[in-house]
C-alpha cells in the first residue's frame, strides 16, 4: 500500500487543479492520499468526485498556527466538513491572510518600489488561500528573481506581518470536535526552515501533547532516515498517531508525490497509523 497523506492543489499554494493534481495521483500508484491545502477545505469536495473508489482519498487541511509560543502546522484529517466551529475557524483564516497579504502589497511598494498591476492583484484576490508563494510567482513572471525561493528570501522574508496565525490550541480542539485527528506536520521543521535538534524537539513535544495534538508527521520528504526514526519513536514512547506525506506543491517545490524522505527509500503505507484508524 502506497500513501501520502501531505498534498497541495491551486487551492492554496500547489500548481496543479484537482483534476490534475488526481490524475497525477492515480499515476503515481498511490492507493491512499489525503488533500492538505493552507487554511482551505474547498478542494476536498472537488477532490471526492473525482477519485474512483478504489483508491482512499483522506479529506485533509493544514492550518497554520501558533500555539502557546509554538510556531506549528497542524494537519486536521477525516474532518466532518458540515460542522460549523471548523468552518467558522476556517472563514477567520481567510481574514488573517487578506491582512497578510495586503500588507504584503504594501512593503513590496513602500520597500521595494514594485506596484502590482491590476490584474496581478484580481489574480491574488481571486484565490481561496494565498501564500508568499504566489506573490514570489509574480516577481519570477517579471524576472525579479530566479525562482520563487529567492524571491522570498530577497522581497518578502524582512515584511513583519505581525500574527496572522490560528490559535493552535484552538484550532486542535476544534479538529477534534468536527470528528478529525489533529497531527503535528514536519515536526522537527518545514520547507526551509533549520531542523530541530533532538534536545530543542523534546520541551516542544511535551507542550504540544499538552494542547491535546494527536500525532506526529514522522515521514516527510525533507527528512532524514535518522531523524525519521527519531520521531517515530517519540510517537511510540508517547502513544501518538504516525502520520507521512510529501508536502507535494506541483511546480513550486521539487517533490514529487510519494516522497516520503530525504533519500526516497519508500514507505509502507500501513506504517502510517493516521490511515488505519481514521479511514474516509
């Protein structure tokens, strides 16, 4: 059994459309799969129309949150999508990134000189969840930069967007209460970010299991063998739910869907407990 269980589409900062996105999936052999876009859910019922029976598709969502003083992604899977705390959670993310992003618009003027056209910002406006990715996409089409990273790095990484992030202990409650499992995404650190130590991992972990999380995102494509093996054995010691997946984005990061590790030594779908017990 082939999984992945961290996956983006357009609906937040992946390249692909569903119908593209779940045509790549069932080419990529994988039997379950769970839809994970930023602070979206929108994606999903696109996404179940369109995945035949045979393959297990995971309704998925990773919010962006602080929690206590914990910068965190918390991935929510097999959510009650109808249950009305989750969708007020999720309406209240959008006006946290139309403040990010507005303010955003402004340091690339005030800073950087560079005014947005019109209908660059009905494009960024257009969309359900708009990240730096989007706006670094811009400055590669003007040839600003070389590609989207360093457009970050150099444009938009000194902006202070001041805390535009859920409440992380809200928001592992609110999971929980539609019916979902809460996990810690890429744990010892994401896409670009300096991994934890295991001594820096460990005060983190006890505070988290504090705020109620569920488990650990143990296989992520940017991990090691050795730093993989460490997460799952804080999972065992501590009685939490294994979770893994790509954190797959199309043409905007170098992962290709299934990738499970740093090396690509492919994983076991029934590993990832998330699956066995919070089935679609």
């Amino acid at each position: 059994m082939k999984a992945d269980l961290h996956i983006h589409s357009c609906y937040s900062d992946g390249s692909d459309t569903i119908a593209e996105l779940a045509a790549k999936i069932k080419a990529a052999g994988l039997d379950v799969f769970a839809l994970t876009d930023h602070d979206t859910i929108e994606g999903c019922e696109e996404m179940a129309a369109m995945i035949p029976p045979e393959i297990t598709f995971i309704r998925g969502v990773e919010l962006t949150c602080l929690a206590g003083s914990i910068k965190c992604h918390i991935l929510g899977y097999n959510y009650d999508p109808c249950e009305k705390s989750l969708f007020s959670l999720i309406e209240h993310g959008k006006k946290l990134r139309r403040s990010k992003l507005e303010t955003r618009i402004k340091y690339l003027k005030d800073v950087w000189g560079i005014e947005l056209t019109q209908p660059e910002l009905d494009w960024l406006y257009s969309r359900r969840s708009v990240v730096k990715t989007h706006l670094a996409n811009i400055l590669v089409s003007r040839a600003l930069a070389l590609d989207n990273v360093s457009a970050m790095k150099k444009y938009l990484d000194g902006c202070k967007t001041g805390n535009t992030r859920f409440d992380g202990i809200e928001a592992i409650k609110i999971i929980k209460q539609a019916g979902g499992v809460a996990i810690w995404a890429h744990p010892l650190g994401g896409e670009g970010e300096v991994h934890l130590t295991e001594s820096g991992f460990i005060p983190r972990l006890k505070e988290m299991i504090g705020y109620g999380i569920q488990g650990l995102e143990c296989h992520y494509s940017r991990y090691s063998q050795s730093e993989t093996e460490f997460l799952l054995s804080c999972a065992s010691k501590n009685n939490l739910l294994v979770s893994g997946g790509s954190d797959y984005h199309g043409t905007n990061k170098d992962i290709p869907l299934g990738k499970l590790n740093r090396e690509g030594i492919e994983v076991e779908g029934s590993e990832i407990t998330t699956i066995l017990r919070y089935k679609a």
